[in-house]
C-alpha cells in the first residue's frame, strides 16, 4: 500500500483549484522554470539545474519511480507548480515538498495540494509518518507545514553541504497517521 506503485495508482489527484498528476516528457519547456530559476530554487538542496540535468530530470519525473509531481489548474491546465512526494528511509514514512510559480505564490496552492497528498498518504496508502524539511531563512514554506497540520520536531544545524562550501540549517516538521485521524 505504501510504495510507489500504489501512489500511481491515486493519480490523478484533484482538489477544488488543481490537478495533482506525473510528469509527462511533453512537459520539457513548460517545467524549465521551475528547474532553473536562482530565485525560485534559492532554498531547494540540489541547486538550478543545468539543460542536461532538466532532461534527466523529466525523465526520471516520468518514469514509474519518480518523486515529483506536476500540479496543474484544474480548469486552464496551466502549471501552477510542483509537489514532492516519495518515501524517506523508513517504510511507510514519505517526505512531502513544494515548489509553486512566482505568480501563483500566496494564494494557498501548496497548502491545498499538501492537504490532499497527506490526506491520500494516511487515507488510502496508509502510511505511518509524513515528513517535510525547510531552511528556517524560507518562513513561507514552515507556514504551509504548519497549516496542513504538521508539528515542527526539531533544528538540524548545518547539515546541507552547499557546493560553496558553506553548510545549511535545516528545521524538520512532521505529521502522525494518530493524530491526522485525530485532526478528523
Ligand atoms: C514555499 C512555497 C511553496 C509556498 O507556496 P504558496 O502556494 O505560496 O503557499 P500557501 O499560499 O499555501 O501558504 C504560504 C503561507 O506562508 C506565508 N508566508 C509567505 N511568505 C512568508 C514570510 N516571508 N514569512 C512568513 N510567512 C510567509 C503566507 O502568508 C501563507 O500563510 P497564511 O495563509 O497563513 O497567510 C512558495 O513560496 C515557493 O514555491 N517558494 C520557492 C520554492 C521553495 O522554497 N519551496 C520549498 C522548499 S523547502
């Protein structure tokens, strides 16, 4: 229930605005963005993606073991942004993550897709734990975890190698199978 495959099987998601779905390799040029710009992967560990590396990446996003995920306008087909979403070193642990368009930034889209992959993660694949990590200099993306429900566990001090050398915080928030029933 709780591997990838069963995942797959869930798509597509749709919530009230958007449409959770795989990647396809037609979405080549309309996902370039989101691989390569500074701005927008400032606080995201694997950096701005090269060409190659955006190729690669696509690929992989579409095969049948990726851990990432278009999230589209449920009426435009427009994409808003992506979502993580993949297992994390323990059986049924996941880590969820987001990364949403300059324009479609503070209008509650990585909260709603978040809400519905963690409600698909405990409801369907029952999973144990969800995970998310965040810099604390990226306060937005905290926000959503704590608005979907999750708890903040802990600080890691300096324990993402940058290529500049320099090493980054990172704070780690996660959310219970007990209590997302609890939440109802
Ligand atoms: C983080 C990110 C995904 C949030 O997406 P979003 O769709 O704007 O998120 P939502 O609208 O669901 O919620 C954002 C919340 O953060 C809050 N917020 C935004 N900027 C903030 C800031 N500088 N300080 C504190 N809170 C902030 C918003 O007010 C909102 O909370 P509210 O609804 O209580 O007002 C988006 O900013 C993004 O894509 N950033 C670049 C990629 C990235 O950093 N991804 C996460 C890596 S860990």
């Amino acid at each position: 229930m709780s591997d990838i495959s069963s995942f797959l099987k869930c798509l597509p998601l749709e919530t009230d605005r958007l449409r959770i779905r795989q990647y396809r390799m037609t979405d080549h040029d309309k996902t370039l963005q989101m691989s390569q710009d500074p701005m927008l992967r400032k606080w995201i560990p694997s950096g701005v993606y090269g060409d190659e590396e955006h190729k690669e990446y696509v690929l992989q996003s579409s095969s049948d073991s990726p851990k990432d995920f278009i999230l589209e306008d449920r009426i435009t087909g427009c994409i808003v942004g992506e979502m993580t979403f993949h297992l994390w070193f323990v059986e049924r642990t996941w880590e969820i993550g987001w990364l949403i368009l300059p324009p479609y930034q503070g209008k509650g889209y990585a909260s709603e897709a978040a809400k519905e992959l963690i409600n698909v993660g405990f409801g369907v694949m029952e999973l144990h734990r969800i995970i998310a990590t965040a810099q604390p200099e990226n306060p937005a993306s905290s926000r959503v975890m704590e608005k979907v429900g999750m708890r903040r566990e802990g600080l890691f001090k300096q324990c993402i190698p940058r290529p500049d050398g320099t090493w980054w915080d990172e704070v780690l928030y996660a959310v219970l199978a007990e209590e997302w029933k609890a939440a109802g």
